[in-house]
C-alpha cells in the first residue's frame, strides 16, 4: 500500500473483523471543496476503509495474502469528513473463499457514522507479487503499535 490512509490497527480477530484509525489534518494535500467547506474526497473515505479490510487479510495471512479491490456494492457517505476528524474504520469478512473475499464495512467520527459500505469485494493474491514481505511486516508493526509510523 503506497498511499497509506490508516495510522494505527487498534483492534483485530483473523479473518473476522478489525477496527483501525485515521487521524486527519488540514497539512494533507487531498482536501476539496465541500458544502461547509474543507472535505476529505468520497473516494479516499472509502480507501482509507478499503485499506482496512485489506490490513484484516494481510494479518490474518501472516502477510502472504493480499485483498486488492475488485467491487464495492454500495455506499452511503452520511457526512463530510473535515479536518481534524479521526476516522474509526470498522470492517468485517461476510464470506471468505479460496481466492476471493467479501466485506462490509463503516467509517465513525466521534461515534456518528459518517460512511457505509456493503459487498466490498476484494480478490486474495499473493502479496509477494505487490510489496516486499519485509516492507510489509514492518508497516504491520508500526501499525499495531510496536514501533514509530514513518
């Protein structure tokens, strides 16, 4: 993952679940218009989410699979996403197969649900072919608290 939208893993259980964080800053270079001003685009809430059910898959794995995005079903964004905000992304497996897995998921702000999505579907792939299995498991580390994020 080169653009990497979670700052930290607070909870997971193997291939059922997990909740990360993004804590957003007016110093990001993604922000757009929104209808009270500053937003975070639609498109990278969804990633930011995205990239937390593919953390599920590569820890679940032990870093050998890796979730690439196939389809997402549908998705309600109930909220812009303002500087400042922490996101607390949730995301659990509905149905895991041999080389594909679905995922539904949400993103919070301070309890309040400010976007959902259904029917995540992502493909498993070696995560070799993608990035360096070191690479990986050093993020992995960072990302659940054993080391600085950098």
């Amino acid at each position: 993952m080169r653009f990497h939208l979670i700052d930290r893993i607070e909870s997971w259980e193997p291939m059922r679940r997990i909740t990360a964080r993004k804590a957003t800053s007016a110093r990001e270079s993604y922000w757009q218009q929104g209808e009270y001003g500053s937003a975070m685009p639609f498109g990278l809430a969804l990633e930011s989410l995205c990239q937390a059910g593919a953390w599920l898959v590569l820890l679940s794995s032990d870093h050998r699979l890796r979730a690439a995005l196939l389809t997402v079903g549908e998705v309600t964004m109930h909220r812009d996403i303002v500087p400042g905000d922490i996101l607390r992304l949730h995301a659990e497996v509905v149905s895991i197969q041999d080389n594909a897995a679905i995922v539904d998921g949400y993103a919070e702000v301070a309890g309040e649900k400010v976007l959902d999505a259904r029917n995540i579907m992502c493909a498993l792939i070696d995560a070799e072919r993608l990035d360096d299995p070191a690479d990986t498991a050093r993020m992995a580390g960072q990302l659940l608290g054993e080391g600085p994020i950098g």
